[in-house]
C-alpha cells in the first residue's frame, strides 16, 4: 500500500517538537541544532518538503527562507504560526513559478529523499542546483541504510506508533547519497553521520540528553550515527 504524505496530521511534528519533553522531540532538536551550524549571517534559504514550516520557525529572523510543500494543508500551518516578512511558505508545484534561478544560498532537504521515486530525487536535486547561486549550498539528511538505521526502523516498525515501512520507499547509503548528488552537478564537501544515543535519554530528561549529546565523541558518531548529513557545493 502506497504511503499518503497527506494523511499525516496537519502540524503533527511541529507540535511533537514544541512540546520539548520526550524522545521524539529532543530527537528533532539535536537534528536541527546539527544544520543551525551549517548556515551562515544574512542567507537566502530554500526548505523543500517544509511541512508544518517548524525548521524555518526556529532560524534566527536575519536568515531569510522560503518553505516549499506539496500539502496545503501543512502550508497553511506554517503561515500561521511561522509566516513572517523573512519566512514566507508556497505551495508546490506552483511555487516553483515565482523561485528565480540563482537565488539562494543554501537548500534543505530534510528527511524528505527517503520518500520519494529516484526520478522525483533526480527531479529535486537538479531543481535545488539551478535553484542556488553559484558555490551555494545544498544540505541534505536522510536515514543511514548502511548502518544501524535498519536495526532502529525495524524496532520502531514494530514497537512504535509510526512505520516506516511504507514511508520510506528510498533506501539511501554513504555511497549512494554521494554519487547521487554528484550526478546532480553537486561537489561533495562532507558527509556523516549523525543522531546517535543522546536523544533516547530524553526518556531519564532532556538535561540528561543535553548532557550526552554535548560530550558524545564525534568519532563515534559518524561511526555509529543513525542518519546521513551530506552538504554540496553548486559547481
């Protein structure tokens, strides 16, 4: 059975991270704490796959962002609660319409590849390229199919309230992700992993998360991270 993006509550994650108690949400928090430093002073943003627009609510106001989703319903979310002169939210295909090539600095993707057909990727990438100005950047997160991603979506698959056995149609490696964004006209600067233990102890509290997350040996984290974090460079 094909998974329905638009069967997803409206602003569900969004009120999963505000809430700030429990694992799902310190999970969502040390991811975005992760991207925050790869932006810099005064950019020119692109979310593409925005959803409830929550990435884009929680930059700083001197980063100027664009959120593109196909479900109005989520768009709408976003208008509300994050809409702003520097976060302004479209729905696509129709926003694409009013994005000038050349126009940002940075692009997101955020844990959006793993749901789509490879021609869809293809589609987004190439689109996000002509999208950026030249030596902008492209960031991208996705689960670590070749790591201990599959362990934890098979617990969750069978333990928590949300499978991904449907959603996630697109199964990404280190490997993969690179020549994937190489094939889009993308130099690779870096890919790792990310997101290990520290979130699961938002279970004890989230200074205890906090605590782990601060002094987690980056080594043993891009060894052992459940998630892939890969940045381009428009050539």
């Amino acid at each position: 059975m094909k998974f329905e993006y638009e069967s997803i509550p409206v602003g569900y994650y969004d009120e999963v991270y505000r809430k700030n108690r429990g694992i799902q949400s310190k999970w969502h928090r040390i991811k975005f704490q992760a991207l925050y430093d790869l932006f810099g002073a005064n950019e020119k943003h692109l979310d593409i796959g925005c959803g409830a627009g929550t990435l884009i609510g929680s930059l700083p106001g001197h980063i100027h962002s664009t959120g593109l989703d196909i479900a109005q319903s989520q768009i709408d979310y976003a208008r509300r609660h994050y809409g702003s002169s520097t976060k302004i939210f479209l729905t696509a295909p129709g926003g694409w319409h009013v994005i000038a090539p050349e126009s940002f600095d940075i692009v997101t993707l955020i844990e959006l590849i793993e749901h789509l057909e490879d021609d869809k990727v293809v589609d987004l990438l190439r689109r996000s390229h002509k999208t950026l100005k030249l030596g902008g950047r492209i960031v991208v997160s996705t689960p670590d199919y070749g790591g201990l991603w599959l362990a934890l979506e098979f617990l969750l698959n069978r333990l928590g309230k949300v499978t991904y056995e449907q959603q996630h149609i697109n199964h990404f490696t280190k490997r993969r992700l690179a020549l994937t964004l190489e094939n889009a006209g993308f130099r690779i600067h870096m890919i790792q992993r990310y997101m290990f233990a520290a979130p699961f102890l938002a279970a004890v509290s989230n200074s205890v998360a906090d605590w782990l997350n601060a002094i987690e040996p980056p080594f043993l984290i891009n060894r052992l991270g459940f998630l892939l974090l890969a940045v381009g460079h428009k050539r």
